[in-house]
C-alpha cells in the first residue's frame, strides 16, 4: 500500500513529497486507524507547514504543530523508506 505525505508552506511555499510502500498488515495496523482520528488544533501560523498524510485511498491534513507522536513516526516512515520529489 502507497504511503505519501505531501508538505506545504514555509516561509518559500515549496512543495515536497516523500511516499514510501508498506504492507497492507502494517497500514490497517498501524496507520489507517490513526488516519481515522486527525488531531483537532487548529492551523499553524503564518509560515509554517502544513502535510497531507495519504495511506491508501484515506487521506487528512494537519498543521506542522500536531506533528508529534505517531504522527511523526509516519511522516519519518514516509522520508526514510522511500522516494522524495520536489515541486
């Protein structure tokens, strides 16, 4: 199963995607539950990133200051175990 995460914003406002493969067992384990309870802080401000997570066809979006926790495991999952496009 494809995992991508797309980061957007920064004081540039480039765009970078990193996606990664991952076993259908570790996406319906890990990841597709974690997707199904986005965190509710509101967006970051001015200048700050903002990622859309997509395991599969389940997609969120959340601001660079929700990034902790598993959230940030799978973000790394997606940067280490694959490849990465700028745009």
């Amino acid at each position: 199963m494809r995992l991508v995460v797309v980061r957007t914003g920064g004081i540039a406002g480039m765009r970078r995607t990193w996606s990664s493969e991952v076993s259908s067992e570790e996406a319906e384990q890990r990841w597709l539950p974690l997707l199904q309870e986005p965190p509710e802080e509101p967006a970051g401000g001015q200048d700050r990133f903002t990622y859309e997570i997509r395991v599969g066809q389940q997609a969120v979006t959340i601001p660079e200051t929700s990034l902790t926790g598993q959230w940030r495991e799978l973000v790394e999952r997606a940067r280490d175990g694959g490849e990465a496009r700028r745009a």
